[in-house]
C-alpha cells in the first residue's frame, strides 16, 4: 500500500518497517517467517521501501556461500515513527510535583533531575514489571521493548555480534545527555535490569552505534516460573 494523506505507510510495509524497528535489521527470510508471507512477496515491498529510502540493505558474508543481505531503517524511515514524549513529559512532571520540601533542600539541578528521574522509573517498573513475559531473555525483551515504546523510551534488538545487545534511543538516555548529574544510562540500565529479571550491562561509548545514544549486553538465559522483578536501584 502507499503512504496514507497523512504521511503514513500501511499494511504489510508497515508491518516490516515496524520489525525493522524493533530489531534493528533483518534478511528477506527473517522477514518472511516473522511475516508468515512468501519471500517473493517480501522483496516486493522492500523493493518500494528502498526506491523511497525507508530502508537499506547490506550485504554480510558468513561463512561459506553467497553473501545474506540485510535490511535496516534509514533516518527517514524511522522519522515515520512518533516519539511518545507527550506521556513521559506527564510523568516527570507529576513526579516533580509531587516532590517535599525535604527532598528539594539543598539539591541543585542536577541533583534533581536525578531524583526525578529515578522516581520516575520505579513508578513505570511497578506498572509494567508484573506485566512482562517470556520464557527466555529476548522472548521478555520484545514484551518490554511494546510496553516501554509507548512512553517514548525506544530501543532496538541487536545481534549481529553474536551477542543479545539493546541499543538506545530512550527517554532516560536523553536526559542523561542534557542535564549535569543525571545519569541516564544507569537509570535505563537499571529499569531494563529489572525489567527482564537478568543482568544487564551498559556498554562504552565507543560501542554504541552513532543513531543511538546507548547501549546494553543482555545476559541470555531461559526461565521456567520466571524471574523475579527486582526492586528499582539505579
């Protein structure tokens, strides 16, 4: 389908640029079974997404044989997608108000940015924690990942190391960049560790991918009753 009158991209497009979202990238055959559609049918579309510069392809030798390409959003194909900050920005403001006396005297701004935010994450932890699922550490990344996107706090699946990385775009991060003392690479580091009820480890700056403002290692295990969701420390 083409974009709608209101700049939007429906229908099975739709449905691939918003895997390509959530997982960072992906072949034609990653598409296809995700998708429950022929190959064929997949390249189609990606061929339309590509002549509109939506996405991109690479190719990726592995191994022996023909090299796999693999498709991932272009700046302008992840434009397509709003950021919720309207919500976030109602939380941070509640917790502002909702701050004492006490807990403002003698802190200087960034002190309380800290605060605020941190506050903010035990809040969403004890919202969503009961409510994400999965037997294994990915399978509960991708149900936290549709909970934590619509409060504006965007992440992407990588493995293209080898390795189970979440890379960030989060709320928590931006803050962490624009305001002195808050750090908000811990505080998303912290929400997704209990989240997932693994441990969780922020990675250097040196590796995190220039579209990105963060990113995390995410031990890799398997659960039978689940995890247990941790209480928040930042």
């Amino acid at each position: 389908m083409t974009p709608t009158t209101n700049g939007r991209i429906e229908g099975t497009r739709e449905q691939i640029l918003n895997i390509l979202r959530r997982s960072q990238s992906g072949s034609v055959e990653d598409l296809a079974r995700e998708l429950g559609l022929a190959g064929a049918t997949v390249r189609r579309h990606l061929d339309v997404l590509l002549r509109d510069d939506y996405v991109s392809v690479a190719q990726v030798r592995g191994g022996t044989g023909r090299p796999k390409h693999f498709f991932s959003l272009t700046e302008r194909g992840a434009e397509l997608f709003p950021h919720h900050y309207v919500r976030i920005t109602h939380r941070l403001l509640e917790e502002i108000v909702a701050l004492t006396p006490a807990e403002t005297a003698g802190r200087d701004g960034g002190e309380l940015a800290e605060l605020v935010v941190g506050k903010m994450c035990e809040r969403l932890l004890v919202e969503y924690g009961p409510r994400v699922t999965g037997a294994t550490s990915e399978e509960r990344i991708l149900s936290a990942l549709t909970l934590l996107e619509d409060e504006g706090l965007d992440f992407a699946i990588d493995r293209s190391g080898g390795e189970l990385r979440l890379l960030g775009r989060g709320l928590c991060a931006r803050i962490g960049h624009g305001a002195a003392g808050a750090d908000g690479v811990a505080h998303d580091r912290a929400l997704l560790e209990r989240l997932l009820g693994v441990p969780v480890t922020a990675l250097p700056a040196e590796e995190v991918p220039h579209e990105f403002l963060c990113a995390f290692l995410v031990e890799e295990r398997s659960f039978v009753d689940g995890p247990r969701v941790a209480e928040y420390h930042s």
